[in-house]
C-alpha cells in the first residue's frame, strides 16, 4: 500500500453473541467468516483488513501498562480494519449479491450487531515493518 494514497479507513467495533465464547468467536470470524468474505474484499478493491480479538486475558494484560494517560479499556470484543480507496468501493461492495445473500446473514451466527459500532476515517500508513513514514524528531 501506498502511504502517500489518501486511502478511507471503516472500523467496526464488535461484539460477539453472549452465548459464543472468545475463542469460538475468533475461530469463526477468522477461519469461517473471513473465509467466506475475503474473496469479495479483494474482488471490490479493498486493500487492507484486519481484525483485533481480545479475550479473557486482555483486561488483565491492559492493566500491566494502565496508567493516566491509558486508562480506558475499551468493552469491544473485536476491532475490525477495512482499508479501501473511496467510498463507492464499500458501496459496491455491500451491494454485491453474494454479500447480500450469504455475508450479511453469516453475521447473525456470531455477532452482536446491534451493539457493534463504526468509526470511519482517513487511514494515514506511520510505521509498517519498522519503518517509519513520517519524519522523526528522533532521525539524524
């Protein structure tokens, strides 16, 4: 991906079905959802996605840096990122039959859609493998 390339960025903030576990919920969005979905992503042009679980461990591992300056933990069980070029890639691709007729119903399986959320945004690349992509006060 071209850092350069104004590129919009969807966050969906989720929450799993109260009866899945985390890591039943991971297993199917991962192995099963992504799955069904993937080929329809890249077929509409979307550049980037990908999907941050946490689980019964991670209010436990946040508390190991909580400090004033991060101090909430977020209640979302999964931060989904979807990079695409413009608005009309989303659009279409949500149009899509396919998405229609066998996605957005997989959803119901194991997902809590009314109390998901979504943020969208202007992705801007700053670091990827170690380099960064802005400049540093730290630089030479």
């Amino acid at each position: 991906m071209d850092p350069s390339k104004k590129c919009l960025c969807l966050h969906i903030l989720g929450f799993k079905k109260s009866d899945v576990t985390f890591a039943e919920y991971r297993e199917y969005m991962v192995n099963v959802h992504a799955r069904l979905v993937g080929d329809l992503m890249a077929k509409y042009g979307i550049v980037h996605w990908s999907m941050s679980h946490a689980d019964e461990q991670s209010p436990d591992l946040f508390d190991k840096f909580r400090d004033g300056l991060f101090a909430n933990f977020a209640p979302f069980d999964v931060v989904v990122t979807i990079v695409m070029p413009d608005i009309d890639t989303w659009v279409r691709f949500k149009a899509d039959p396919f998405f229609q007729q066998d996605v957005e119903p997989d959803h119901a399986k194991f997902a809590d859609t009314r109390k998901s959320q979504m943020m969208l945004g202007w992705y801007t690349l700053l670091l990827k493998d170690g380099k960064l992509f802005v400049d540093s006060p730290l630089a030479p």
